[in-house]
C-alpha cells in the first residue's frame, strides 16, 4: 500500500469515526430537545434582554430536561438567550467559577450524586 493510499485510509477512517460520534451526539441532543418545554415556544421569548431574562428563565423552572440544556449551552459557550434556565451572565460567571470544566454534563452528574451522598 503506498503511502497515500495509507493517509487517504487514515482520513476515510477518522471521518467515519468523527462521523458516527457527531451522529451519536446529534441524536442524544435531539432527544433531550424534543422534550423541553420550550420547544412549542417562540424562540423570541428567551432571547432578550437584560432583566428580561429572568423573567423568560421562568418557563425553564419546571422543564424536565433542565440541566441537559444547561450543560449544552455551556459546553457550547453559548453567548445569548436563555438556556437551561440560566441568563448570559449567569452562565458567564459558571464558566469563569469552573474554567477547569471538560463536560458540564458529567459535572452536573456529579454535583447530583454528591449531593445524594451527603
């Protein structure tokens, strides 16, 4: 096999992999997505601004897939709108508080199961 038969494999391989992760990821997205309660919602209620975004985080409070929203927003640095019940400069400070973060997901987990424990 000649060397760019060998890299053009190597690629091939890697997008499948790339592939197949993104669509895992896609799909578990799509699944906590289509259970929010702000799906029915106009997307223009939680994208506003300044003390407004207290107000639109109400419709977060009850919301059944509150901290997988959260955690995407913050693993996104998503800069605008109201997401996972927390306005931009809450989820600002969140990420200053917590820079060391890798999954937000996995830290909200935890923070659960501690929170069990104790």
């Amino acid at each position: 096999m000649s060397a760019t038969q060998t890299a053009a494999q190597t690629v091939t391989t890697s997008t499948s992999v790339h592939s197949s992760v993104y669509g895992a990821q896609a799909e578990a997205r799509n699944a906590w997505v289509s259970k929010a309660r702000c799906r029915a919602s106009d997307p223009d209620e939680l994208f506003v601004r300044g003390a407004a975004q207290r107000e639109a985080a109400v419709i977060c409070r009850h919301c059944p897939v509150i901290l997988e929203c959260a955690a995407d927003a913050l693993d996104n640095h998503v800069e605008f709108g109201v997401w996972g019940g927390m306005t931009e400069r809450q989820r600002r400070a969140l990420l200053k508080q917590h820079p060391g973060v890798v999954s937000w997901a996995d830290f909200f987990a935890a923070q659960r199961n501690h929170r069990s424990a104790g």
